[in-house]
C-alpha cells in the first residue's frame, strides 16, 4: 500500500515539477527523520547514596557543615545528645576497674599482715591445747585418788578436745593463706573482668554512634533532621553522595549485551555538554529489568534491558546527579 501511494506522489510529481519537487523533497525529509540511531543507552548521573541512620532517639545538638558541601572520611556530620551515653559509660568504666583490681587481689594471694595473724591464732590455740592437756592430766590422777568426781574429769576431757579442734582449724586457716588462691577463683575474676571489659565496649561504641562521621569522602546531599529535633531510631540523619565523578547509570538493549563487559569504555554525552566523556564500565547486570517466565521470540529479546554503570573521571567531579546522559554502545 505504501509502495502504491508513492508512485502516485511521484506520478503527481512528473505532471506539476515545481510543487511536486517540493512535496518529493518533504516526503524524504520525514522519512529521513524516523531513521534514528539505535545504538545510544540512555540513563542518568548517579553517585552512591550513603545513609547514615539513628542508634538512638537523642537531640540533634550539633550540624557542623552545611548540606552540599564536600566531606572527607572523618569529618564530623552530626553531633546527638550524649550526656546519659556519657554516664553509662563512666559507670561501665568503673566496673571494669573494679574487676580489675579484684583479680589483682586473687592473683597476689594474702597479706603478709593476715598470714601473721593466723600464725599467732595457730600459736594461741596450740597453748590453748598444752594447758588443757596438763589439766586433764592432773585432774584424772585426782580422779584416781577419789579427790574430784569423774564429771570434771569428762569436762577436762572435752576442754582438751575442744582445744585440739581448735588447733587444726587455726592451721587450715593459715594454710588457706599461704597456699595462695585456688585456680578456680582466679578464671571466675578473669571471666568477670572480661564480661565488664565487653559491656564497656558495648557501651563506648554506643558512645562513639551518637557522632555521625562520614564513612567516606563525597557530597554532603541532605541532612533531614533540624538543629534541636529529637530523631527517631532508625531514621536517616545525613545522606552523603560518596565517590569523586558522578557514573552514568543507563540501560543496555539486549542485542549490545553481548559487547560490553566490565573494563570496556564507552563515550558518554552529558546534556548541556557539547563533548564526550570517556567512561569506563565498572559493572553491568547478569540479568534482564524484566526476566520471562516463557521463551521470547526474537523481537521480544530485543526489549530486555540491562542495567549497567559507567564511571566518568575524577575530573567531572563537578557535574551533578540526576542529568541525562546517552552512552554510544558498540
């Protein structure tokens, strides 16, 4: 049909050459302009979003640099409320300290002032003991001779018995401390230093999250939360662009998949930039944006699209995110 009405254009053109050369000339014109190139991926500048995001629910106490600056691994971005962190601590601190000087005690064993005090309680009872044993001797030779009943013998008897328990219990008394700590009481002061030392650790980390540091150098893109607003857990507190140069995230055709792999570079057309950029393919996606559960025919292949990234050099560091680019494929 389109061959048909042609020739009767171009019939049209023999019999009237003058309007029928115009009518040629815009005939071609238009059909020149459906013959756009095919090998051109769209997409957009992106960078790498890193949010960091709320521990706790505190006050925002401090926003140290503004929302579009460039930071450094390092730098400051927001400061939280950490007083009652701060406390818990100090209190965490504290414990470990304790348990530390605990374990010190077990490991030095007694004072030379409590091994001394023993020994004179064991030499103190050992007198205890020679007397009741000279007593019991005298009274069972009165006993002998009728002069005492044998019911002050018995409680010599028991004195001197009493006495002689007494001794031992003075001498495992001062072996107790002279022998030093028992093995087991020392891992129970090792373990409960290393439980302490764990909570403190729990607790500075705590700590040391209520700064917000920038993990990596880039942009400053947003900061969602006000000076002296009380955030939410969770919630972002600062969103940092990382990177150096923006990448062009496009998407691939199916039929170019099979030339590109990571490492190749491609020419990259910015909007508002008259030359092209020279990217380098850091990853393209395995997979199709829209994988089939059924077998396409080859027209439906040509649909898919691939995902792939393009990084720009450092030197387009100033170009920002969100404006068009078109990538030549091969």
């Amino acid at each position: 049909m389109f061959i048909t009405s042609l020739s009767k254009k171009l019939t049209l053109v023999i019999t009237q050459p003058l309007c029928g050369l115009f009518y040629l000339s815009s005939i071609l014109l238009l059909t020149g302009c459906n013959s756009e190139p095919n090998n051109i991926a769209l997409g957009t500048l992106e960078r790498e979003r890193i949010a960091h995001t709320a521990t706790v629910n505190e006050v925002v106490v401090d926003l140290p640099i503004p929302q579009g600056q460039r930071v450094q691994k390092g730098d400051v971005l927001v400061q939280l409320d950490n007083r009652l962190q701060l406390a818990l601590t100090a209190k965490a601190s504290a414990n470990v300290a304790e348990a530390q000087a605990n374990l010190e005690k077990l490991r030095n064993g007694a004072r030379v002032e409590d091994v001394a005090a023993a020994s004179a309680k064991l030499e103190g009872a050992k007198a205890a003991l020679l007397e009741s044993e000279i007593g019991y001797k005298r009274n069972k030779n009165l006993v002998e001779q009728g002069l005492i009943s044998q019911a002050t013998l018995d409680q010599a008897l028991a004195a001197k018995d009493a006495n002689i328990a007494s001794v031992q219990a003075a001498k495992e008394e001062l072996l107790k401390l002279t022998n030093g700590t028992r093995p087991e009481d020392l891992l129970i002061g090792k373990a409960h230093l290393a439980a302490m030392e764990a909570v403190l650790a729990n607790e500075t980390k705590k700590l040391s999250d209520l700064t917000i540091v920038a993990t990596r150098d880039g942009i400053l893109d947003n900061l969602p939360w006000n000076l002296g607003e009380r955030v939410t857990q969770g919630s972002p507190l600062a969103v940092v662009l990382a990177g150096v140069a923006p990448y062009a995230r496009i998407y691939v055709p199916e039929p170019y998949r099979i030339h590109i792999a990571t490492g190749d570079t491609l020419q990259v057309k910015v909007d508002g930039l008259t030359q092209s950029i020279a990217g380098k393919v850091r990853w393209i996606s395995s997979d199709p944006a829209f994988t089939p559960y059924y077998a396409l025919n080859q027209e439906e292949r040509a649909r898919l699209m691939y995902l792939a990234e393009v990084q720009l050099p450092d030197e387009y560091a100033h170009l920002p995110n969100g404006v068009g680019a078109q990538v030549e494929l091969p």
